[in-house]
C-alpha cells in the first residue's frame, strides 16, 4: 500500500518542470516587450497559417467565426478608454473640456501587450482546434462572414461616434508631442 507522500513525489517533478517552463516563457515574452513591430509581423505569421490551413482543409467555418468575435471583442477593448468618460459622468468628474481642466492622457482598457498577446494565443488556440475534425460543422459559410461584417460594422460605429463625443482618439496620430524643456534663450519669441 502506497503511502500518503507518493502522490507528492510523481507530481514535484511535472511542478517544478511547469515553473521552470513558465519562468523561460515569461523570460522570452518579457524579452518581446520593446518589439512590437516583430511581435506583430510574428502574429501575423501565425495568423497566415491558420488562415491557408481553413483554406486548404475548407471547412471549420464556425472556428473561425468564433475567432473573429473574440478578436472583435479585444478590438472594442484595445479601441476603448480605461475608464469610460460616460459611467464617469455619473460619478462628477468628466473629460476635460477646456484648457484649464485637467490634462487626462487616453489609458486603454487592453493594453497593447496585453491585445497582441490575447490575439496570437486566439490565432493558435484557432489553430489547434482545426486540428479535431468533430469541430467542423458543416456551414454555410458566406451567411457567417455577412453576419460577423455587419456586427463589425454596426460595433465600429458606434465605437467610432462614442470617440467623437467624447473626443478622445486612441493611437497617437495628430497628437503634440513633447520634446523635454527648451531653455530660455533658445526662445524664438518676436518682440
């Protein structure tokens, strides 16, 4: 008869081998961090693969199309502010709406990172289910792609004129940047 130590003993060695995979994976994914640009030439790769191995198996509609929603969903998240200047209307503060009020800078609600990594993780966890021939149902799949288009559209939309009430712009197109402090003979004032 087994003692009560023997489950302990098979399961160190796969918890030590989990820590030493989560410590190198962090490591490599913190390593990513100050390279978006390679980060997301990567995701697209990877995206390109699931998408030739839809085309060429022609079929798993439906994981596609549940991969759209949720790349849709972190879509609003990337696109939408941390804190939604509508609830916080009802709270008393509110965006500034002159230049004496407070400057507030634009704080998503899915960080960058945080969006690049949810989608590459969809694109393989996509990948990986192409892989059960159970989830291929047989779809039409045209209706799927009108459905998922006009959901895009309808929720760009309205993402798009909460932007313009609440004039905020996520990406940083148009924005005043700051180069540090101009010292003061440097000025170019005219008298």
């Amino acid at each position: 008869m087994e003692g009560p130590g023997s489950d302990w003993t098979t399961a160190a060695p796969l918890a030590k081998w989990r820590s030493e995979f989560s410590r190198a994976f962090q490591y490599y994914l913190d390593r990513s961090t100050p390279h978006p640009l390679q980060r997301w030439l990567g995701t697209f790769a990877v995206a390109m693969i699931y998408v030739l191995r839809v085309y060429y198996v022609k079929g798993f509609y439906v994981v596609s199309y549940g991969l759209g929603i949720y790349v849709l969903n972190l879509l609003i998240g990337f696109l939408s502010p941390k804190i939604d200047p509508e609830l916080e209307a009802l709270g008393g503060a509110s965006l500034p709406t002159k230049d004496s009020d407070e400057f507030k800078p634009f704080i998503r609600r899915l960080p960058e990172f945080n969006f690049w990594y949810s989608i590459t993780k969809a694109f393989i966890v996509a990948f990986v289910l192409t892989l059960f021939s159970v989830l291929d149902v047989p779809v039409f799949w045209p209706i799927l792609l009108c459905y998922w288009v006009v959901l895009f559209v309808l929720t760009m939309k309205r993402q798009i004129l909460h932007m313009i009430k609440h004039k905020y712009i996520p990406f940083d197109l148009g924005k005043q940047r700051y180069n540090g402090k101009k010292s003061a003979g440097t000025s170019s004032r005219k008298d």
